[in-house]
C-alpha cells in the first residue's frame, strides 16, 4: 500500500507541477474545485433525486477533497495553506451553482 501511495503522490507531483508552473497555485485550486464539484454535481444527480441536495453534497465532498490535499501537504513537510482550502471551496461553490443553472 506504501509503494501505491508513493506513486499516487507521484502522479499527483507531476500533475501539480504542470498545473503551478503558471505561477500562483490559488487559481488553480478554483478552477478544481469548480470542475470536481460539478462532476459530482453530475453524478449525485442521477443517484440523489432531491433537487439541490446533490450540489451540497458534491460541495462537501469537494471540499473535503481540498482539505485531504493540504494535510498530505502537510504530510510531506510542505506549507499548508487556508487560503488553498478557501479558493477549492469557492470553486465548489461556482461548480455547484452552475450545475443547478
């Protein structure tokens, strides 16, 4: 289980590094949030028939998802930031919305 984690976080570096190399990492912790959300938006819909209740839940999973990534950070002996967790659940939030349009 080690070894996949290792290459989890790997995949997960390289990734990142593609995606920061752009400078500030807080637009792109938006623009995850916003898609991981309305994909699950997506998904929770075909399985939770309460309008809306699949948003929130897709938000929530979401924004879990954001605060594992600065605890693995942090794991790793890297900065964890709030502001990261903030950007993620704003995202969610927008990819929540415009699933519900």
């Amino acid at each position: 289980k080690r070894k996949d984690m290792k290459k989890v976080l790997r995949i997960y570096d390289r990734f990142a590094g593609w995606l920061c190399h752009f400078g500030s990492d807080k637009y792109v912790h938006l623009l995850c949030g916003l898609l991981i959300c309305f994909f699950l938006s997506m998904l929770f819909a075909h399985t939770i028939p309460i309008k809306g209740l699949s948003e929130w839940i897709a938000f929530m999973v979401t924004y879990i998802i954001g605060l594992l990534k600065e605890i693995a950070d942090a794991a790793r002996g890297e900065q964890p930031y709030g502001m990261d967790i903030t950007f993620t659940a704003v995202g969610a939030m927008i990819g929540g919305l415009l699933f519900l349009l």
